[in-house]
C-alpha cells in the first residue's frame, strides 16, 4: 500500500477533493443557499450548538451537535456566508484549540461529551484552512497520541511528513490493525451480511460510533475511497434490518440496529445501501430541497429540516458521499425469505404487507450479548408477538439474560443463560471462529508499546480474558464462537424448509446430536420436528417457547393471541406429551431470565416419561382473529415421522427421516400443482 500525501484535512476529506467539492455545490445552487440560510436562522437559536464541551456543562450522547458544528464550519468555507457561522462557531474552535476540555475518555466507543468521536479533531483539522492556531493546537495537544488506536483520530490527525521511522511503523501497524477488523465483520458477513461483534439489538452506540468512525477517518486518511462500499459495511445494516419484523415495537423484537444518527445515515449512503436510503427519503430530500417550494419559503425549508438528522444529507451531497443517480429499492424489492450464513440465520416471510406473517430462526455463531441460542425460533403477525423470547432487555454490550425456544435438557442451562457470558458455555474453547484473545497478543502488545509507541488497548474490553488486539466494546467475556449450524435450507414460493444442528451447544455427556427442522407451508402453517439423543447423564429434555399471556392449553392443542392476531397450534410428538404454561414471574427456573418489558408467559412441553430419545412434531397455524385448526394426521414407522393436513386448497404431507442427518420428504397438491420431492440435505442458496 503507498501511502498518499499528509495533507490537511485529511479526516472529513482531502484538499485534493476541494475542487470536486465546489463543483457538486454549483450544480446545485438552489439548494446549497437555502442550506446556508437555514444554518445561518438555526445558529441564532437557543442550543443549536453545544452550549459547552466539558464534562460540567454538557452531558448525554449527542451526536448531532457535532455535525451541527462540522457543517457550519463547512458552510463558512465553502458557502457564501456572511461571517454568521463563522462567529457562531468561534468560541467552540478557540476552545478546541486550548487543549481538550476533558480527558480522552471521548475514545472509539465510549464519548460521553456534545460531539461524535472524532469531532474535535475533524473540527481542527478542517480549521487548517484558514487558522495557523488550529494547526499549533494539533501539534501540541495530538502528537502525543500518535499510534494510540483508541483514539485513531488524533493520531491521524497529527502525523507530518516526513514520517519517521517509528511513525511508518505505526502507520503500517494502523493499517494491519484495520484489516483485521475487517476481516472479523467479513466472517460475520457471509454472502448477505451479518453483526459486526455485538447483536442487532444492543442498545450501543460503539458499532458506527466506534469503528464506523474509525474507517471514515482512515478512508480518507490512507486514500480508500471506496473502503466503506464494502459488503460487510453495506450489508450489516440489511441484516439488522431483514431479521426484525419490520412492523414489530417490541423491545428485542422489533428493529433495533446500530444507535447513533446521523451516523447511521452516512453509513448507509457511504456504503451504497439502497435499502437504508429509500428509508430515510434521501433522493427525495435532495429534490424537494433544489425544487419549488411554497411561500414563505423559509417556512418550507424549516420544516424540511425537521426532518432528524437532514443537517447531514447536504453535507454529504457537497462531499461526494452522496449522489442522487444511485439507486434505492423499497421493502418490496427484496426477497421474502433469506439465509444469513454468517450469522446462521433465516427470516421467512409470508410477504411485506402490515398483516404479514415472519418466523425469524437461528442456528448458528455466538458473540457479544447475543440474545437467542441455537434452534431458537419465533413467530409474529404484522407487529403482534405469537410466540417470542423473554430476553427483552435493553443492553449497553453488557451481559442480560438470554433465552431459546427449544427443547433444553435438565437445568443447568438456566444458569448459563441468566448469566449470557460465552465463555461459561459448555463447549466455548472447542469451536472459536477467530479469537480475539490470544495469549501471545499480550507479549506483542508490551512489545510494540515498547519499540514504536503503539498501542491498541482502550476501554471496553474481557475483564478476565484480557484485552482484544481488535478493541470491541463489552464488558464480560463473550467468545466469536460457533455453538450451531444450519446443515440444510431451501426456499421456493411453495414452502421454505431450514434445519438446525445444536449439539455443540450442549455438553458432551448430555447431548450426542440435537436437530430441528422447520417448514413453513406459505403463508400461515409452521411445523417444527425436534430431534434429540441423550447422552449419558442426561435425564429429561423440555420443549420451552414464550408466548403472550392468552394462551390456552386443552390437552394437546394450545391457541394463542395476542392484538389482533392469533396462532393454533397441535402437539404431535411426544404422545401423551405433558403441557404446562408457567407465569415466569412465579417459577425459580425462569424467574431470574424473564424481562417484564411485555408480559409473557412459558408453554412448557414434557415427554409422559423419561427416555434416552427425544421427539418432538409441533404444527402450528397464524391467523387473523381467531386461531384456525387443522386437522393433523400422524403416522410413525421405525424411520420416517410422516404428517398430513388439508389446509385452504392445499393437500401436504410431510415426513421426516428419525435417524441420520435431517432430511424426509415433502408433498404439495393442489388443483393445478403437484410439488413431490425430497427435503435438501444441503444449503441450496442460490
């Protein structure tokens, strides 16, 4: 890699990139006035900017401030401003330019101040343009933080050509350290995207305001433009996306995502996710802003921006970061049912509709406060929860309960559960994907801080593991591990079929294999074959899903609803099964993992007596008002598990083989089909 010229800025964007920028705000004059005018109405508004930037005078994670204040000073140098933004800005940049006005606790994830990570260097280095003392200030107050990544920006922001030897070893240890990091989102990535360390539905700012950042700065830093058009960039905020039910609002079944606007809106456009710009209305922002608008017309540019976080769309559009020409695509555009294989995910749906079903199931790696276990499965109707998960707290990547929809063996798993630690799980050292905690890292970190000054350790490490050479927030030791596998999947417009194997989930003397196979018949049938052999000090399995609290159980059918939608469901397997539903409030097993976000309660399934083999056949029907049976027929044989039942037109049978790896048979008929052929034993992705 050559490295480009240190020029300044370097942080936001290059000087070479000043030509290119006045000539996209030319071909938008209309546009970039009205932006100009509204900056220069808003700053005379009472906290607009930060009133303060120390640790007395402002406190919360307010993100936007500090766009606020970066695009004001870009609006003064390269708009047509009448000194407005320029004084208005004045006293934070001289402030600035006295040192940090609080210690750099504000490093990659953890900035507590008015101003996103980064800030106050972007602000000074953008301040070179026209202020020698913004200059000095960086010499004197950044230098030092040469080669500490944990606070990446200042170092970057203060190197001088020419480097020094120590200084191009930093830079080189920079850019190891940042293909590294890549690299672990690229195996959480898969073909379709994926976490970057910490679930979809954490409630930290640490993945865009920590290493987002990170890459912003040395995009421009190292000259990558295109760094962040990267599928484990762009796709990351699809797979929060896909794997919510988009039309959920409960807790941590709804969509979540990375927090920290707008920095989640530059991360979409910067990457070129045309999902996430038709979300937030970029284009036609862009358009209403340059077009005609009604009188007054300040009126009508005010309300425009009321929009949260806009302050950032011209920005990007003067910067090169955004271009109306790219291309934006609806929830419609993309396909209803899809397999993450870097997570090990599947999100089925019945369609994109307010009132459409989703099965969300999971089978696959473990990380930070990740949230379901393997063979977990839940089931929502438009935005109403039929069968869910008790882990609905909120997290700042720190350990809560977590919970699983399967079929569990004895008791200890509630411990490990409640606690949520990776590294307490029964086989977490045998199947590491990539470990961030080598022991060695320990002796090369005293070593580089030793001969070039560089140093990788920051806040927001294992507590007992040691720190990670990668830098990832949390706070318990959590492993990049994997607990379980998707071994089969295929979609068609008829059914969807996904099969799990948990066994690695399980200690050795407890389980010998653990698989669950899914079908969903489109649009509203759900069946569910669990498949367990006990190992030698087992002693009963239990078949767990929470559900709301109007559920009833008459034998071995059990109706569900919840708002207004409804599930019916039949207990096949085992026969003679035990049903139970259980407050978690009340029981000394699920007590301590119950969330009271949403009130919920247990559907508890149990096998009349113990047995070293463990099946289950769960069928299962989502409706509109009121549940909607079907009538089941069972038939068992030493090897297949067959099902069958008429359901609006549709003729199926199902049968599933009950030894060897997941596989059976599945038969469609109706009037003018016929679909026969064998379930896949493998992943037919295509």
């Amino acid at each position: 890699m050559r490295l480009p010229k240190l020029v300044r800025p370097r942080l936001l964007f290059r000087k070479d990139d000043i030509d290119r920028i006045r000539e996209r705000i030319a071909r938008y004059p209309r546009l970039f006035d009205r932006y100009l005018s509204w900056l220069q109405r808003q700053v005379e508004r009472p906290n607009f900017l930060p009133q303060g930037i120390t640790r007395e005078r402002v406190g919360g994670r307010t993100y936007e401030l500090g766009w606020r204040v970066v695009a004001c000073l870009f609006a003064s140098l390269f708009l047509n401003d009448d000194g407005t933004l320029a004084r208005s800005i004045k006293p934070i940049i001289d402030q600035l330019k006295q040192g940090p006005p609080f210690d750099l606790y504000n490093e990659m994830f953890h900035f507590n101040m008015p101003f996103f990570p980064g800030a106050m260097a972007v602000l000074l280095d953008l301040a070179t343009l026209r202020d020698e003392g913004a200059l000095e200030a960086i010499r004197k107050f950044y230098t030092p933080h040469i080669g500490e990544v944990w606070v990446l920006y200042n170092g970057l922001c203060a190197l001088e050509e020419p480097l020094t030897e120590r200084e191009r070893a930093i830079v080189f240890m920079t850019a190891m350290w940042m293909t590294n990091v890549e690299r672990y989102f690229d195996a959480h990535c898969g073909k379709r995207g994926g976490n970057w360390w910490v679930s979809p539905w954490t409630g930290c700012q640490c993945p865009l305001s920590g290493f987002w950042h990170a890459f912003l700065y040395l995009r421009n830093f190292l000259g990558e433009e295109r760094v962040l058009e990267k599928k484990c960039f762009r796709e990351f905020l699809t797979h929060h996306r896909y794997v919510a039910s988009r039309w959920c609002k409960v807790g941590c079944l709804a969509i979540r995502g990375p927090v920290g606007e707008p920095a989640r809106w530059l991360a979409g456009v910067m990457s070129h996710n045309a999902l996430e710009m038709k979300i937030f209305g970029w284009r036609e922002f862009v358009e209403k802003l340059n077009g005609e608008l009604p009188q007054p017309e300040a009126k009508a540019v005010d309300e425009l921006f009321r929009k949260r976080s806009a302050i950032v769309i011209p920005l990007a559009l003067a910067l090169g970061w955004y271009d109306p020409s790219m291309p934006e695509v609806d929830w419609t555009a993309l396909p209803t049912t899809m397999l993450f294989d870097g997570e090990g995910e599947v999100a089925m749906r019945s369609g994109w509709d307010e009132r459409s079903n989703f099965i969300y199931f999971t089978c696959g790696v473990r990380d930070v406060v990740y949230r379901n276990h393997p063979n977990h499965f839940h089931i929502l109707k438009g935005g109403d929860m039929l069968i869910g998960t008790l882990s609905l707290w909120g997290d700042h990547v720190l350990a809560v309960p977590s919970w699983g929809n399967v079929v569990v063996v004895d008791d200890e798993w509630a411990h490990r559960w409640r606690l949520n630690v990776g590294s307490i799980f029964p086989r977490a050292s045998e199947f590491p994907i990539i470990n961030r905690y080598t022991l060695p890292y320990r002796l090369y970190r005293i070593r580089d801080k030793r001969l070039y000054g560089f140093s990788e350790m920051g806040i927001g490490g294992s507590p007992t593991i040691g720190w990670s050479p990668l830098n990832f927030h949390q706070h318990q030791d959590d492993l990049f591990m994997r607990e379980g596998n998707i071994v089969a999947y295929e979609t068609t417009p008829a059914f969807d079929y996904v099969a799990g194997d948990a066994t690695n989930a399980w200690e050795l003397e407890k389980v010998q294999y653990a698989y669950r196979q899914i079908i969903f018949i489109k649009p509203d049938v759900v069946v569910i074959y669990d498949r367990m052999r006990l190992g030698r000090t087992a002693r009963c399995t239990r078949w767990l899903a929470a559900v709301p609290t109007r559920v009833v159980v008459n034998e071995t059918t059990f109706t569900i609803k919840n708002g207004e939608s409804a599930l019916w469901g039949m207990i096949l397997m085992p026969k003679r099964a035990i049903v139970k539903i259980i407050d978690p409030a009340q029981s000394e097993v699920y007590r301590y993992l119950y969330c009271r976000v949403v009130e919920q309660r247990v559907l508890e399934i149990t096998p009349p007596k113990r047995a070293r083999r463990a099946e289950y056949l769960v069928v299962m029907r989502i409706s509109d008002g009121i549940p909607k049976p079907l009538d089941c027929k069972l038939s068992v044989t030493r090897k297949m598990v067959n099902v069958a039942f008429a359901v609006d037109g549709k003729d199926v049978a199902i049968a599933f083989a009950r030894s060897g790896i997941p596989g059976g048979f599945i038969r469609i008929v109706t009037d003018s089909q016929r679909i026969e052929r064998p379930l896949t034993e493998n992943i037919n992705d295509g």
